[in-house]
C-alpha cells in the first residue's frame, strides 16, 4: 500500500512530507536539497487565502511553504539572519512529527544536526547534482529507452523525489 497522501500528489502545487515519503523501506527519507530561493505567493486552503513565502529549491519541481521554525532553523545552521546568506546553499530536509490544531502531523523540517554534518564531511562521490533540467532530458530518454535509472545513478546524486519519477517514467 502506498501513503495515502499520494492519492492526492499530483494536485497538491506545493511540497509536503509524502514528497520524502519512500515506499520501499515504508517510511520517511532525508534529502539534501540546495535552497535556489525564496518567494512570496498566495497559499489558498482551509484557512482561506494567505500571502506565505516559499522556498524554492534546485532539486525539487514544487516549493516548500516557509515558516519560522524552518527559517530559525537557517539562521542556526548558516549563522546569519539574512536570507540571501542561504541561498545556493545545502541543507538537509526531512520530516519530523509536529503538534499543529489538528493534533501530531508529520511537518517538513531543516535538520540542523545533519545539515551540519553534511558541510563537515568530505565528498564521497563524484557523481552530480541532479538538476531540474536534467530530470526532464533524463524523463525523455528513458520514456524512448536510451537510458536506465542505473546508468544515471553512476553519474548522478539523485533524490528520492526525482528517483521516482523516473521511476514512473521506467513502469
């Protein structure tokens, strides 16, 4: 069975915790996203209309509604208040359990632990970034047969969002 929030992915326009949700190992992954920048929008919901900033990021194709916790949680791991000190920038994005009005939820969070492990170690690959534009040449190539999954893994740091929709992609 799947998560049941995958029922509704493709309408969602912005990032949510079934996004690092891995069906293999049926549970919540971590994934290093490079924040490309922030923005101001509209958020429509069950609350109405209201102006929220979102987080863009170079390896993922939905944005992420911003709040303070996650912007705290910047300012600890880069040392800095301004946000233009974030941008290109690594951090490690997961899920953590959170208590909001409608009881515990599972919530999108910046690790700081692991962010800050993540800028102490050394590289361990010389594989890539995988970036939007080579998601959608990758999508292509795949859906004609002239590439598998396996073969850009050799060369590219995939995540977990863009491996499965190669993966839907493959069948």
């Amino acid at each position: 069975m799947s998560h049941w929030r995958s029922r509704f992915e493709a309408s969602d326009k912005h990032l949510g915790s079934v996004n690092l949700w891995d069906e293999k190992s049926k549970s919540y992954i971590k994934t290093v996203v490079t924040i490309k920048e922030f923005v101001d929008d509209k958020l429509v919901g069950s609350m109405g209309e209201e102006k929220k900033t979102f987080a863009r990021f170079n390896e993922l194709p939905k944005m992420m509604v911003m709040n303070k916790e996650n912007f705290k949680r910047l300012m600890k791991i880069f040392e800095s208040v301004e946000e233009n000190d974030y941008l290109g920038k690594k951090v490690v994005l997961g899920v953590e359990k959170v208590k909001s009005p409608e009881g515990m939820v599972d919530a999108l969070r910046f690790s700081v632990r692991d962010t800050m492990n993540l800028s102490k170690a050394k590289p361990t690959t010389d594989k890539k970034p995988f970036t939007q534009e080579d998601l959608e040449k990758a999508i292509k190539l795949i859906g004609k047969g002239a590439v598998t999954i396996e073969k850009l893994q050799e060369s590219y740091d995939i995540n977990a969002e863009q491996l499965k929709q190669l993966q839907d992609v493959q069948g």
